[in-house]
C-alpha cells in the first residue's frame, strides 16, 4: 500500500477512521449524519508540523534536562551544550566561547555574565549579525539576516520568531566553537519553535504577521547550515520555504504594504533562487512569488535575482527542447544571448563605490600568500555584501555562457567559421570570470588556514586598500577598503566564507560538465586544481570533511 501522506478529510472523519469526502463547506458525512462538520484543516497543516516527537526519536528517545550547578558563579555556571556522540556534556558554552583569549584591545564578548546557554548564544549571534547588517549595506544584500535585529527587537519571548531565532543562534554559536551544529540544546529550541509556528499560523491575525513570516524563514537556515556542515539527509531542505510561501500567498497584497514586508518577499525569492541555480533544483510551485503586486526596492543585489530568474527559466526551457541543435538556430539562442547581454549591462550600470580595486601579489602579507593567493593579484571591495553579490552574478553569467557555448557547439556546419569566433569569445569571457573570482578569495577568507574566531585571540589579515581611487570623487574625502575592518571580520565568520565557497564549488561544476560540451572548455592549467584547494580550506574552518 502507497502512503500519500495525512489525510485530509476534516476532523471527524478521521476520529472515526471513515473515509471523507472533503466537500465544502461541510462533507457529506457529518451531513447524512446531522453533525456539524468541524471542517478541515488550515492552510499551513501539511507545511508546519510539530516535529517534536521526531526530533526525539533522531536523538535515540534522550532529552536533557538542565540542572544548576551546587555552587554557581556569575561568570562559570550556565547550562550545558550536551553533543551527540562524540561531544562533552560537561563543557558551558560560555567557556568555549572564551576559550580563546581575546587581546586586551578587543572587545570581550558581553554574553559572559548572562546566566544560560540560550542568552549567551543569543549574543554571540547579534554580535556577529550587527556587524554585518548596517544599514548603509542594504543596497548590497536580499538576506533577510540583515532585518533580524529589526523584526526581533519588537517582538515577545515567547513568539514564534524569537524561538526560531534562539535555535538558530544555538545552532550558529556551536558551529563556531564546538565545530558542529544540531546539538541536542538546539534541537529542543528548534522543536519549540516549529510548536509555536504551528500555533500562530491557525490565528487570523498572526498569520499575516512580518514576524511569523520571517520565524518560517529563520527556521529554514537553521536546516540549511545543517545540511551544509553535517552528513544528514537533505529531503526536509525546503519544508519551511514552501510554508513561506504559503504564508506569501495568504498575506496577499500585505506583502507590499510598506519597505519590510516587501524587503521580506525580495529575501525569500533570493533564497529560493540561489539553491535553484546552485543546487541545479527546479523552482516549481513557486513561479508566482516573483509577481509584484505594487513597487517595489530597486538595486544592484535584486537585479541580479532577476537575472537569474531568467537563468532558471531558459534552463527549463533548454530541458524541454526535444533537439538542441534544431533550436539552437531559434529562440532559444536569442534569448541567451539577450541575457547575456543583460548580465554586461548590469556590470556597467553598477555605481562607482561596487568597483573592485586590485592589490598587488607583492603588497599583500606573507601569510594571506601563503594560505591562497591566485595570480598576481587581488581585488578589495567596499564591504563584503558587494563582494558576495558580484560573484553570485558571476555564477549567473557563467551559467549564461554554459547554455551560449552549447548552443553554439551545436549549430550546423554551414556555420562552423562563425561559431568558432562565437565560441572563442565565449571561452575567454569565462576565463576573465574565473579569474575574478579567484581574486576574491583572500578578501573572503583572509589568512585562516585552521578553525578560529576571527574577531578573538589571532587577529585574521585581510588584504586592504588605505585610499579607494574613486572615494574622494564622492565624498570629497579619503576611503579605505573596506570601510570598516572590524566589521569586515564580523561578515567574514557570520556569512562570507560559506557564500564564496558555494560559488567555487558552482565554478567547478560548470567547468568540469564542460560548459554542457565536450570540447574547447579548459581553465588555465592548474586553476581549476587551485579552486578545489580553497574549496577544502574553507570546509576544514569548520572540520566538515572533505570537498562534496
């Protein structure tokens, strides 16, 4: 027998274990039998469901239960972090949070004198968030990390929002120090949160709250760095994007009701986006989010969504050509080559302070050098959210150029003098991406070769520049890049590592499928060999095996 899931049918009907008709407004059988049919269940039933028993049994049926220390001490006792396996019960977070000593000039983490592991990673999470959501960098990112302190600061303890973000902030504050995330201590703040979503999502007015909406979102980046940093199985990735688009189709025109909410929908389409285009996945049932129902934010991040949105859309279009070569003469090729020159345009409509600006080999630290360093150069960026989405549209191009090259490898014989110049034109564009890529490792990574904090103990070195060519043009004054190194390490260790390594590995694929052909796609000899070296750098940060 197939299972198709819960049923559906209303409550009554499956108390009395009958099968149900499910017609509205009431079934058919509460109506033979004169009940009055309770109706079914809400839109978010199948989308939020109480996890708490399952997470149970993942953790062999244990729960951990905190229990104060005999004596305690305002900076020693808290609760314990209890791992699975092979972590210590015994260790307090705070203490492996400190367990590197901070310089006397460095800000000491202020989660020391707060009583319990949940307070203390809390503030370990904003001290990594703060620094890289200011408000001035905006423009340069669709993440909703950036709203987080917003929405959380006016929002109850006991909402759906702050639970979420407690367990992602558990979750976070672990992989940080204790090198792996899904402990038990997170699990539970996780179980409770998918319990009080489930709770807010049947309330008329919760519902439509911005909170809820970002908790479902918070959720999902709890499962995401999961299955980034753990060997799990990744078959729930997306649960909490599809009941965030539920909740999108259930607030409606709320959606657009002011700067937030619309900065909400923007986030979510870039989440569902980029593992469309990363992860080689199908959008589906979720075309109608990039519908706007009223105007919305422009700038150059949301410009490259759209970007790719269109990539995923000739993606799917090039799965349904029943032969590439006879379309490839067609509609198909004209459209790639108008998004290819779309992606160019966007390059040059970019604003002056999203240049990159190059560091020579010869300025750079010896040991920024010696941990990664390709070519003769570097670039610098203003802050890293520029560097993020500038190669996030680097994979879009290059994803472009993948279906241009096929298409033109497959064009009949009568044309082969034009393909080639086509084809050798599209050769070289890829090679110039690939290079500005690899010339934004270092900013990315900096010297770190071996797990650290990089905002305690060992300071990181990143390659820098004292005085931005175009700075003083715009504001009459001297800038250095980036503008503000501290808060470059927060963005470093709260997002910047894994957003560069997602973008190698993207490289690797393109090139190593061969741009979708057999011939004429080689990177300079060695180059692709050095990507993969950084791609195990950046995994062994956070002891996470070897390159998948």
């Amino acid at each position: 027998m197939v299972y198709r899931g819960p049923s559906k049918g209303c409550k009554t009907c499956r108390n009395r274990r009958v099968k149900c008709d499910e017609k509205t407004p009431g079934c058919g059988n509460c109506a033979r039998c004169k009940r009055s049919c309770p109706g079914y269940d809400d839109l978010f039933g199948n989308r939020h469901r109480d996890e708490t028993s399952s997470i149970v049994r993942r953790n062999g049926g244990k729960t951990v239960t905190y229990r104060p220390a005999k004596q305690r001490s305002a900076v020693t006792s808290r609760s314990s972090l209890v791992q699975k396996d092979t972590r210590s019960a015994a260790a307090p977070l705070d203490a492996a949070i400190r367990s590197t000593p901070a310089p006397p000039a460095a800000p000491l983490l202020i989660s020391i004198l707060l009583p319990d592991t949940e307070s203390a990673a809390l503030s370990f999470f904003f001290f990594l968030t703060y620094g890289a959501s200011t408000s001035s960098e905006l423009e340069a990112t669709c993440s909703f990390f950036a709203m987080i302190p917003r929405v959380y600061a006016r929002c109850l303890s006991s909402s759906p929002l702050a639970l979420a973000t407690t367990a992602l902030a558990v979750n976070v504050t672990c992989l940080w120090r204790l090198r792996g995330s899904d402990t038990t201590t997170a699990r539970q703040c996780y179980a409770r949160a998918v319990t009080a979503v489930k709770k807010a999502v049947a309330d008329p007015e919760e519902s439509t709250s911005d909170e809820l909406l970002m908790a479902t979102m918070v959720l999902e980046a709890y499962d995401r760095i999961n299955a980034h940093f753990q060997r799990v199985d990744k078959a729930s990735l997306g649960l909490h994007t599809s009941g965030s688009v539920a909740l999108l189709r259930h607030r409606a025109a709320l959606n657009f009701r002011d700067e937030l909410s619309q900065r909400m929908v923007i986030s979510i389409r870039n989440n569902i986006i980029r593992e469309a285009i990363l992860g080689w996945e199908s959008i589906g049932e979720f075309h109608d989010v990039w519908e706007d129902g009223g105007p919305m934010p422009q700038s150059p991040a949301i410009e490259a969504d759209k970007l790719a949105f269109r990539l995923h859309q000739l993606r799917d279009e090039m799965r349904r050509a029943d032969d590439v070569a006879r379309s490839s003469g067609g509609f198909l090729l004209a459209k790639a080559t108008a998004l290819a020159d779309d992606c160019s345009r966007w390059l040059d409509d970019l604003p002056d302070h999203w240049s990159r600006v190059a560091v020579r080999r010869e300025d750079l630290d010896e040991s920024i050098k010696a941990a990664g360093t390709y070519g003769a150069s570097c670039d610098v960026y203003t802050n890293i959210s520029i560097a993020v989405v500038r190669n996030w549209h680097r994979v879009i191009e290059l994803g472009v150029l993948q279906i241009l090259h096929r298409l033109q490898t497959a064009r009949d014989t009568s044309a082969l003098a034009d393909n080639e110049r086509s084809g050798s034109k599209t050769v070289s564009r890829v090679q110039a991406i690939v290079d500005e890529m690899c010339a934004s490792v270092p900013y990315q990574f900096g010297d770190m070769v071996r797990p650290c904090i990089p905002f305690f103990g060992d300071r990181v070195r990143f390659p820098h520049v004292e005085e931005a060519p175009w700075a003083t043009a715009l504001s009459g004054r001297p800038q250095t890049l980036p503008e503000s190194m501290s808060r470059h390490e927060h963005q470093v260790a709260s997002s910047g590592g894994l957003k560069v390594y997602r973008a190698l590995k993207a490289v690797v694929v393109l090139v190593e499928d061969g741009m979708g052909t057999a011939r004429a796609m080689k990177l300079r000899q060695g180059q692709l060999d050095w990507i993969k070296s950084q791609i195990s750098r950046f995994r062994s940060q956070l002891d996470s095996g070897s390159p998948s």
